[in-house]
C-alpha cells in the first residue's frame, strides 16, 4: 500500500473501514514495511476509520522474518486483526480468530449467536486449542515453513529456467504465490485454455481487480505441490505461453 496515496483519497474520502493484506499479500506476496504500518495506524486515528488487517500469511515468512502483525498495535483501538487456521493446520477446519481491543471485541463475544450458541464450531476449536497447548501446532509450523520454504525455492529456480525473459515478478518472503508480469503485456486470461491444454493452471490478473486492470498478471501458487511438481507445472505453463 502506498501511504502517500492513501492520504490523498482520505482527503476526500471518509471510509468505515479500510481492508488490507499486510504480510505476504495475496497475490501480489507484497508485505507492508513497518514505518508504513505506523503510519497507516496513524491515519486510522487521526480519520477515525477501522483497519481491518486480513493477517492469515502472517506466521508463514520462510527466510526473513516479517515486520510484527498489525494485531501488535491492537491497543491503539482501530484495528481488528483476522488469522486463520485454514493455512497453518487445515482449511477444512474452517476456524479462524481475531483480535482487537476489548471495545472492538465486546460486540463480537456479546452477540446472540455466540452466546446462545455456546462459541463458534465449539468441537473443532476443542480440537485445536489441544493442538496448540501440547505444542503440535508449533512443531507442525515449524515444519510447514521449511517445506513451503522448499516449495518457494523450486518455483522460482523454475520461473527463472522455464520463463525467463516471459515474465518479471518478486521474489515473495512467504504465503502462498508468485505475481508474474507478462512482459510482452498480453492479457493472462486469453492464455488460460492454452495452459489447461498443457495441463496447469493459474489464475488470471483480472481476477484480483474490481475495475478489470491487471490484465498483464497471473498468479501461481506453490502451497499444494511438491518442488518436482512445481517443476514440471512451470515447464508445461511455459510452453502454453511460447
Ligand atoms: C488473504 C486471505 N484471507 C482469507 C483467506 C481465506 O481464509 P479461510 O480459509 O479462513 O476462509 C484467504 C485464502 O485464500 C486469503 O488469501
């Protein structure tokens, strides 16, 4: 995010809430700098606007690690910072959390269907808070980091053997995607039926844009294969592109 930009829309807008992805961003893998934190939790104060921080790629940084959550500045009471169990232990868990201050929360826990409900998916949280005191989750972390770590590292040895020249991207920290730029600016989703003939896959730039941009990006993931996989995906993608 563009701190610079943003002040110049909240001259004239005055928004609710501001969402955004600070660490490991999908698709882009881009991760907000820590001065830029600061000052965007600033602007939330001064333009009284909630900040609320999707920080599900958070815990998944493979080398460097990433400035602190956004939830480290949960006192200054503008932010509800979300996490989800779905990338750390398993997306069918459909578990989650947030944190916020106790103002922020209090609507949250008070609310009928929790109360009366006794929680949100009570059994499965029973599970995973077990997970988390007997250190499973932490050893499973552990492990998690270093093979997507792996993963990461054989897609973009590929990228640069298969693509080179094709594409221009970043190299992200963590999560879960690389953010390809065709370089001769042809429109991603008209190569999509080519790809598939080849037998991959990615998904097409314009599906991250509200406006129909980003047409000239595609985004790969690397979270669900192995590096010899990946390997071969990226090889296949490359001769769909030439
Ligand atoms: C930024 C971001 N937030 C949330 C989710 C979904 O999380 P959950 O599986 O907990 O709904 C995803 C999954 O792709 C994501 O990329």
């Amino acid at each position: 995010m563009l701190i610079h930009a943003l002040e110049q829309q909240l001259r004239s807008l005055h928004p609710v809430f501001l969402y955004t992805v600070p660490t490991h961003q999908n698709p882009s893998g881009a991760t907000l700098p820590q001065g830029r934190r600061r000052r965007l939790v600033e602007l939330s104060r001064e333009n009284r606007f909630l900040i609320v921080a999707d920080e599900v790629y958070h815990l998944l940084s493979y080398g460097e690690q990433a400035p602190p959550p956004l939830a480290a500045f949960i006192r200054e009471g503008t932010i509800l910072s979300l996490g989800s169990f779905s990338k750390i232990l398993a997306p069918g868990l459909r578990l989650g959390w947030v944190q916020g201050s106790p103002r922020l929360l209090r609507p949250l826990a008070e609310c009928g269907l929790l109360d009366s409900g006794g929680g949100l998916n009570p059994f499965v949280s029973a599970l995973v808070l077990s997970a988390i005191q007997t250190g499973m989750l932490d050893a499973h972390l552990q492990q998690l980091r270093g093979e997507y770590g792996r993963r990461l590292q054989a897609m973009s040895e590929a990228i640069r053997d298969s693509l080179g020249g094709m594409v221009e991207f970043s190299q992200p920290g963590g999560g879960f995607f690389f953010w390809l730029r065709l370089t001769d600016g042809r429109d991603s989703a008209t190569l999509l039926n080519a790809a598939r003939k080849h037998r991959t896959s990615f998904v097409p730039g314009s599906a991250f844009s509200a406006e129909g941009g980003l047409r000239d990006r595609l985004r790969l993931s690397f979270s669900y294969h192995g590096p010899e996989e990946l390997k071969a995906g990226v090889q296949r993608l490359a001769a769909s592109l030439s």
